[in-house]
C-alpha cells in the first residue's frame, strides 16, 4: 500500500518544529515568569499552526466546518488545560534537575502518568464527538492530524528534557 503524504502539512512539520524548538530550548534557563512568558508565546504561535494545519489538511465543506470549528475550540481548549498540566511537570522537573530526591520521581512519575491517562480520556471523548459532526473519514483524518501534531510537540519537548539521572536523588 503506498501512502499519499500530504504536501501542505509536510511543509507545515519545519516551521512547527522550528517554533517548538525556539520557545523549549530555553526553558530550563530562564526565571519562572520568563518561562510562563515563554509559554504563553508559544501556546499562541503552535495554537495558530495547528488551526493553519487542520484548515489546509481537513478540506472541510462549508456545512461541515459550522459543526466541526465550535466542537474544536472546545476540543483545544480541554487539550489544553492537559497541555497546561504537562508544563507545570516539566517545569518542576527542571527546578528539581539534577537532583531529584526519589519521593519528587515518585510524585512526578504518578503526576505524568495521570496526564497521560486524561489525555487519552479526552481525545477518545472528543472523537466520538467529531463522528458525529463529521463523515467517518474525515474524523479518522482529524485523529491523525492531530497524532501527528502531538507527536512534533511531545518530540521537541523530549529533546529539551533532559533524562532523570538514576542513583542520585535522595
């Protein structure tokens, strides 16, 4: 079977990555209210990519971008507060760094499983919502859309974070 990549998103991934890669990077080296500034900035510009990218990728008719674009908002919005939820981690993460006692991992490790869970929550939720406001196609398309795009952040995030040193922490 030979996949169709899609050109549009394809030219989309650098810039995503390159925004990503700007706004992480200095994450673990500014103050806290440079970070949540960092933050805030990002959120807006990959908020922008990400509504260009489902524009340009979901080829949405006319009556079906009425039903589709409200449950989105709503969609990223609860995305979102799990987003919000990830940057509180990772920014106690780079507080404790390198030095984490083993009761802050234990913590940390419970707190990223949770979200990982809600998110998965939320995304299954919100599928089922878009089945119904869209053909199945078109909602299987918005999933891998949206996969794709977690990914790049979930990827720029990771390259950021440094791993959890082992054998150190109290």
């Amino acid at each position: 079977m030979k996949i169709k990549i899609n050109s549009t998103f394809t030219r989309s991934l650098p810039v995503i990555a390159l925004t990503l890669g700007v706004v992480a990077g200095p994450m673990g080296r500014s103050s806290a209210q440079t970070d949540q500034d960092l933050v805030e900035v990002a959120r807006s510009v990959i908020k922008a990519d990400r509504q260009a990218i489902v524009v340009a990728t979901m080829e949405l008719t006319e009556a079906e971008a009425k039903d589709f674009w409200p449950l989105y908002n709503q969609y990223r919005t609860e995305m979102d507060k799990v987003a919000d939820g990830i940057i509180k981690l990772v920014l106690e993460y780079a507080k404790l760094y390198p030095d984490i006692p083993e009761a802050h991992a234990k913590q940390l490790l419970k707190d990223y499983t949770n979200l990982q869970q809600k998110r998965v929550d939320k995304r299954t939720a919100y599928l089922k919502k878009f089945t119904k406001v869209l053909p199945a196609a078109k909602a299987l398309r918005f999933a891998q859309v949206e996969t794709r795009l977690d990914l790049l952040v979930q990827l720029q995030l990771a390259a950021a974070v440094p791993l959890a040193p082992v054998g150190g922490g109290q």
